[in-house]
C-alpha cells in the first residue's frame, strides 16, 4: 500500500511540472509583442530615413547634365536668373588680319648703346683726324710743313675713317639696316634706354618661314592687354634653341613699361585671307578645370557650357574659329554665379 501511494505521487509531480511548462511557453510571444521596438543605435538610420534620403528629387536629378556632345548643361529658372543678373547677348561674326604664332623676348639695348658709342667714337677722331690734315695741307704748301709730317696726318686720317666703316659695319651685322640708318641714332637708343620706347624680337618655330615680312605684331606679356608694335626688320641671327627665324618689332609708346628680357608672345601679323570667327568678350569667360569656358543659352532657362580656347587674346576678348556661332546667346554678365549654380545643382543632385 506505502508502495502505490509513493508512485501517485511522482505521477502528480511529474504531471504538474509539465503543465507549468506548457503556461510559460505561452506567455513569452505576449511579453515579446508587450515588448517595445528597440532604438536604432547611434550612427544607425531608420528604415523610412532611408527610404526618403534614398528617394531623390527629380528636379534637381535633371537640373545639371550633360548632352550629346559632353558639354555640361544647367537648368536656372527665372527668378534665379533676376537673383544673379544674368544677361546674355547675341555672337556676332568678325574678320581678322592673318597672324603667325611666335615667341620672344624683349631686346636689351645695352649691346646696341656699345655699338653706338663705339661709331661716335670713330667719327669723332675722324672728324678730328682730317681738320688736321687739312691744317698741314694748308701748311705744307706755305712750305710750313714736312712730307713726313702730312703723311703721317694722311694715315691717321684714313685709319680713323676705316674706323667709322668697321663700326657701321658690326652695327649693321648684329642689329640690321633698319637700325643702323636711323635718322638720329643717339635718340633712338635714348628712348630705348629711358623705356619710353622698346625692341621686342619674335622667333617663329623651328622650320616655319615666311613668305614676306609681317607688316605689324599684337606683343603679349604674361598679363595685361594686347600691345602694338611695328615691324622694323629681319634679326640678323638664327635663335640658337628653336633655329627660328626671327623678328624685329618696335614699341614706340611703351605704356606697357616692357622691359629687357621679359619674355613675351607675338602675333605676327601676315598677309593673306582674313580670318573668320567671333570675340569671346573677358567678361564671359570663366576659369575651370584649367580651361577658359562661356555660357550659351540654349533654352528658355537652359544655358550650355562650352569650351575657350585661350590661345588667341585680342583687345576686346578671345578670337575663336570654332565651337561657337553667330547668332549665339551668350552669357556676358553673371558668368561666374552660374558656374556657382551648376556646382550647387551637381551637389544636390549627389
């Protein structure tokens, strides 16, 4: 009887554990659906963050891109155009004088005061030389005066004159006829001296020659505008580096204060077919990427970015042959608020 009783009670006990089992799985979804979601961690985006930085404007998408040429086209409505005074003006077409490309540099006239100064020396003792022989000729026929004596005032009188014709002779072979038959050569090189006038010699590229002499040059330094100078002759020597045939221009009113050894560019100008292109004008010119660029409106509100080529600056702006046409509108007033607008437009669009 003790027997049987112990096994009824290892059955309940068994049999009620298992029942506490059973209540404690069920209450565990309650608690877990009870329970709130936990924060995102730091750093950690929610889901519908996501979704809405993911999902981008269309509008600023399309507002920079690029069309079938490569060139970068931005879209600006009408209020941003009032906002940065954009203005644009028609492209017009315009003719120019033919020019050859070439590099140089401003003369020192030092070598040239030498030379100078050497030939009035010679005329001077010349000049002296040959009064005296006059003297002695005079002398010698009042019987005042030895045969050794005027002889001797002969030779010295020719020596000084050969003298005079050596130094023309190395004037005209390092500086050319056209300087060395000056009217008044002393004044000529004051001015050059004095930097009120200057000497600028342009060597074309090894293997390039001319036909005929360029009738003038625009003289460019590293900054400022265009210079005018006249042609005053062939150098008389080949540039050592680029074995180019060579040019003398003058600068007759040096406003531009060249002085000797700057290193210029010259465009030389040459006879032939005039050039047909446009003027870029300075003011539409923007800097980027280490290229000149202007802004065309191609649109209502949609302006395209086209390259520059800076090679070839004339008074009023850039002179270019191809990428641009008459008739154009291009942007000649807010050029650089634009640039500003497309790197925001390419900055949201990221």
């Amino acid at each position: 009887m003790r027997q049987f009783f112990l096994s009824t009670l290892i059955f309940a006990a068994c049999a009620g554990g298992l029942v506490m089992t059973k209540a404690h799985a069920a209450d565990e979804p309650a608690k877990d659906a009870k329970k709130p979601a936990e924060a995102p961690t730091k750093g950690e985006k929610k889901p519908a963050e996501t979704a809405a930085k993911d999902e981008k404007n269309p509008a600023e998408e399309s507002r920079v891109k690029t069309d079938a040429n490569g060139n970068t086209v931005i879209a600006v409505d009408d209020e941003t155009q009032k906002r940065i005074g954009l203005k644009v003006e028609p492209l017009t077409a315009t003719e120019l004088t033919p020019e050859v490309k070439g590099y140089g540099s401003v003369v020192d006239p030092s070598p040239l005061t030498v030379a100078i100064n050497d030939l009035a020396t010679a005329e001077a003792a010349y000049n002296a030389s040959s009064k005296e022989l006059e003297r002695l000729k005079t002398l010698k026929e009042q019987g005042n005066a030895s045969d050794r004596v005027l002889q001797a005032a002969e030779a010295a009188a020719v020596r000084d004159q050969l003298l005079i014709q050596s130094a023309k002779d190395r004037l005209t072979l390092a500086w050319g006829k056209a300087i060395a038959e000056q009217k008044d050569l002393p004044e000529f090189v004051k001015l050059l001296t004095s930097l009120d006038s200057a000497l600028v010699r342009i060597n074309l590229a090894g293997g390039e020659n001319l036909d005929s002499n360029p009738t003038s040059a625009r003289i460019l330094k590293l900054s400022g505008n265009p210079i005018e100078a006249q042609f005053l002759s062939i150098a008389t020597t080949v540039d050592p580096q680029t074995q180019g045939q060579g040019f003398i221009f003058i600068v007759k009113n040096n406003e531009a204060r060249l002085r000797p050894g700057e290193a210029v560019t010259g465009y030389l100008k040459v006879a032939g077919e005039p050039i047909k292109g446009m003027v870029i004008p300075r003011e539409a010119i923007v800097r980027s990427e280490g290229k000149g660029w202007a802004y065309v409106q191609t649109g209502e509100t949609v302006f395209t970015r086209r390259e520059v080529p800076l090679d070839h600056l004339i008074e009023k702006g850039w002179f270019v042959t191809e990428g641009f046409a008459p008739n154009d509108r291009l942007v000649v007033a807010a050029a650089q608020a634009l640039l500003s607008e497309e790197r925001k437009g390419l900055i949201k669009a990221d």
